[in-house]
C-alpha cells in the first residue's frame, strides 16, 4: 500500500471517529433541576361509583405549572377515595407550555396518594414528549395538599430532566 493510500486511510478513519464522538457528545443534555409550583384550576366527576367501601371516581382536571415548567396541564384519571380517608390516583396528564423556557407538550403517567389529612405525594413520570421537547425524559416529584376537595391540590414539584437527541 503506498504512503498516500495509508494517509488516505488514516484521514477517513479520524474523520469516522470524530463523527462518532460528536453524535454521541449530541445524544442528550445534561441534567437539569426542575422545580416550581402547581394549583390544580379545576375538576370534574365525570362518574362516581362505590365499591368495597371505596368511593371510585373517573376525573378530568386542569393544572396550571410555574417555574421550571411553565403552562398548562389537562388530565384524566381515577381517584380512589378509601373508608379511613386516604386515596390514591392514577392519572394520564397532558402538558402544554414551556419547559426552562423550550416551547412543546408533554405527556405524564402520574401517580399518588394521600393521607387522612389530604397531604399528597406523587410521582409524574414523562413517557413522551414532542415540539421542541422532543426527546425529554425525567421523572418529578410532587408534594401537595388538598385544600379544596372539589378543585385538587396545590403544591410543588422537583424533579431531573434530560432533553435526549429524538433524531
């Protein structure tokens, strides 16, 4: 093989590395703190059954988010309402906003329980998110308290995102 050839070789074999390094270096951001605040606007009883000694309820909710996240939050899910007044939920959640101030829509399974005392933790966990989200992934955790059992909670979240490469 002559000198030029292996030179050749040499140059498109860093040239292939150094793609490498850098597609990998673009598959996701650092990690990122979120916190803020959420104040559930408004719910609604789509239906109300007993069962057990359970009160079991089908909900649609409307949340709204300061800080971190900033916008809007739609959800629908079932809360479950226990005869020694604790609950405990699941939840699809549906965010439209701004995320440490990037532009899309997210999508939550959230998941929670309450005490006796209406005091609320819960986890959200993002499964899919599009816009200029795409590609975030993360997990928040809420600590809230049910001030107005018609409406919901009020409360915060913190949480870790990462805004993963989607291409």
């Amino acid at each position: 093989m002559s000198t030029t050839a292996r030179i050749r070789l040499l140059l498109v074999a860093v040239v292939v590395l150094l793609g490498a390094v850098a597609a990998s270096g673009a598959a996701a951001s650092p990690p990122i703190s979120a916190s803020g605040t959420l104040t559930y606007q408004s719910a609604t009883f789509n239906s109300i059954r007993s069962a057990g000694g359970n009160t079991i309820i089908d909900l649609s909710a409307t949340v709204a988010y300061t800080g971190t996240f900033s916008g809007t939050s739609t959800l629908h899910g079932t809360l479950i309402l226990h005869p020694n007044g604790t609950a405990n939920f699941h939840d699809v959640e549906t965010f439209t906003g701004t995320v440490n101030g990037v532009p899309g829509t997210v999508t939550f399974n959230l998941n929670g329980s309450s005490d006796a005392a209406s005091v609320v933790s819960a986890t959200d966990v993002i499964v899919s998110a599009s816009g200029d989200l795409a590609g975030l992934h993360g997990v928040l955790t809420e600590a809230a308290v049910v001030l107005d059992p018609a409406v919901g909670p009020v409360g915060t979240y913190r949480g870790q995102l990462e805004l993963g490469d989607n291409s």
